[in-house]
C-alpha cells in the first residue's frame, strides 16, 4: 500500500459509516491490490490512529519514512520528553474482525455426503470434557506438565481414541459436547469469568483460536463418519468467551449440511435419540439431586417418548455415576493437568481420560469408552 491508499483509507473513514473492515475490502477492490484483506485492515487501522499526531506525519512525508510503518516514537519538546507507543496486545474488535473476515474468505462450501443406510445403528456421544485450554501446570510443582499445546494434543488424541474403540458399531448420528471449560480464562487480566486469577500459557486470543481452531478440526473428522449434533454447555471459566466460540463455530460451518448447533446460552440441553433422552449441562449451578425433574419439565416432549434417561455433567474432573429414579446421572473426567491450586488443595491423581458412550436406539447406553492419558 502506499500513502495514496492510505489517504483514501482515512478519507473513507472520516466521511463514511463503514467500519474499517468494510473500508479496507473497499480499497482493495478499488487499486486491486493483491494484500489480503485482513492485512490492509490492519494497515488502515494503524495508519488512523497515528493521524492523531500531525508532527509525525509531517516529519514522515519529508524524510520518506512510510508513516503506517511507524510504531513508537519519541516526542522531544521544550518541557518534556515523551516516548509515544501503539496499544500493546490485541483489542477484541481487531480480534472479531480478524475471525470475521478469516471465515468470509475462506467460506467453507462442504459438499453433500451421501451416506449409506446404517444396520442396526448407534448414536455416539463424544465429549472432551473441561479442557481448559490455557491452563499452565508444570510438573516441578506438581509433577503434572500442562500447557496450550498439550490440551489441543490431547483433544485430538482423545477423540481419535474413542473413534478407534467404536470398531464393531455401526454409528448413524453423533452428538458433540462442546463447552464445559474448553477455555481456562474469561478476561485478558487472565482470571475467570469471576474474576479469580489463574496460571495460564500464551495470551488469551492466541488460546482462543487455538480452541476454535481444533474444533473445527474435530467436527471435520466426525461428519465424514456421520451427521453431528453439537451442544454447547456454558461454563464457569469462560461464560463469555465460551459462548462467543460457540457462535464462531456456527458461523464456520453454517453452510454444513452436516452439522446441527444448539449453542443458546441455556445452562442445560437435551436431544433425544430413539428410547434415549440425553441431557447436558456443565455441573457448577443446579444440584444434581435436581437435575431429573429439571429434565423432566424441561424436556417434557421427549420424557414420555424415552425409556433411558442420561444426564451427562462436567466440573468435577473426575468420575461420579447415580442411578437417580428414572434418570442416570454421570459426570466426567477430564484431560487436564494439575496446576498449583489444585495441587495445594490435593485435587489430583483422577485419571485423565476423554471419555465417548454409544446409545442404541432401544436399548439405551450400551458402552462406555475412554481414552486414557
């Protein structure tokens, strides 16, 4: 881009409604440069904030320094001396354009599958449970290592794992449990959505995109098997955030003949399966001694059309299972290391699995299966 551009970029932005995304497709489209659109958006961006100080693009033009290239610069007067820089980090808007205009270019068009008629079919509930992707653990403390990388790897070798234990089960349709902690934080001061501090890898957007990114990898490897219903479970560690990935996981695949969504914000979801009525729900609002006649009321168009009745929680990071009259309710392991609250508090030593179950149609929850770490 040159200053000609540039200058058009911040006419643009004075005079019009559009936000900076819209200017930067504009400009592109106009000179027909060849820089991506996310890149002359963030060009245009810095290149707006820096017009606030006339001295600097005066000082620019005159020697030939590319003013957008400038990022920090000292200001000596008679009084003061100042060192000036550009916002540290990544704002969220810089953030939601990033992903908006990622997804606009990349669009995803999945194409039909034609499925073969399924024998004696399964549903397959697959369920990576408080992932916590963000966490930092390292084993000098509680002989227990956990970082970013390890929770994607271990996301992808859990589920590949449960997929190779389902050999010997025909499967037509499977459910996605998404949410339940899949972020460690909620802010970028790194503290949950409470407001309580945590030991965290990378910085907040980095892990956000990681996890949308092993999302989208997962819901891929899945719909080649059969159609997926993703639920989305809110969550004590990233409420907002965790709701915001949901929706950019809707949006990535909404032209996905594939891939159904239910990502409200409800705390607690359903969907029925032949004589199966499965509930979910993170596990850190409503008792669990409440949960059947929650489903009862809540799911009362599918309570009277099941005979098995499961009630998947989360949060604890470890194993419970409680035949309650009519409903079973069962909470599940997580694949996430120790950090040092939990270590001090002697919260460790559960296995750390990703766990799967498959349903039959009539009969209900026929198997568990889990992915060891």
């Amino acid at each position: 881009m040159t200053n000609k551009h540039l200058e058009h970029a911040l006419w643009l932005y004075k005079e019009t409604t559009d936000n900076k995304s819209e200017i930067a497709r504009r400009i592109k489209n106009e000179y027909g440069l060849e820089e991506s659109i996310n890149a002359i958006r963030k060009r245009v961006a810095r290149y707006i904030k820096q017009q606030e100080s006339k001295g600097l693009l005066d000082e620019c033009e005159q020697v030939g320094i590319p003013v957008d290239k400038v990022k920090h610069y000292w200001y000596k007067g008679k009084h003061y001396s100042i060192n000036v820089k550009g916002e540290g980090g990544v704002s969220y808007d810089e953030i939601r354009d990033e992903l908006i205009e990622e997804m606009k270019e990349h669009a995803p068009v999945y194409p039909t599958i034609v499925r073969s008629d399924v024998v004696d079919g399964h549903l397959l509930v697959i369920d990576p449970a408080d992932v916590h992707i963000g966490k930092l653990a390292t084993s000098f403390e509680s002989d227990d290592e956990y970082n970013s990388n390890i929770a994607v790897r271990r996301v992808r070798e859990g589920v590949q794992g449960v997929l190779d234990k389902t050999t010997g089960y025909n499967i037509d349709q499977i459910v996605f449990i998404g949410g339940n902690d899949i972020l460690h934080i909620d802010t970028p001061d790194r503290k949950t959505t409470k407001g309580t501090t945590q030991d965290t890898d990378k910085m907040w957007y980095e892990n956000f995109l990681m996890a949308k990114n092993i999302y989208i990898e997962t819901l891929e490897k899945l719909m080649r098997i059969a159609d997926v219903h993703f639920m989305y479970n809110p969550s004590n560690h990233d409420y907002t955030n965790g709701f915001f990935l949901a929706d950019t996981i809707t949006s990535w695949f909404h032209k996905c003949p594939h891939i159904t969504f239910d990502v409200s914000i409800a705390h607690r979801k359903y969907y029925q399966y032949g004589n199966n009525l499965i509930g979910t729900t993170h596990g850190d609002g409503a008792r669990t001694e409440a949960l059947p006649m929650l489903m009862a009321q809540e799911a009362k168009e599918y309570w009277s059309d099941t005979k098995h009745r499961y009630i998947y929680t989360h949060h604890l990071h470890h194993k419970t299972s409680k035949d309650v009259i009519g409903v079973t309710v069962e909470s599940l392991r997580s694949p996430s290391g120790t950090d040092s609250w939990h270590h001090r508090k002697g919260y460790q030593h559960a296995p750390k699995a990703i766990e799967g179950f498959l349903h039959h149609p009539k009969h209900g929850q026929v198997a568990r299966l889990t992915h060891l770490f």
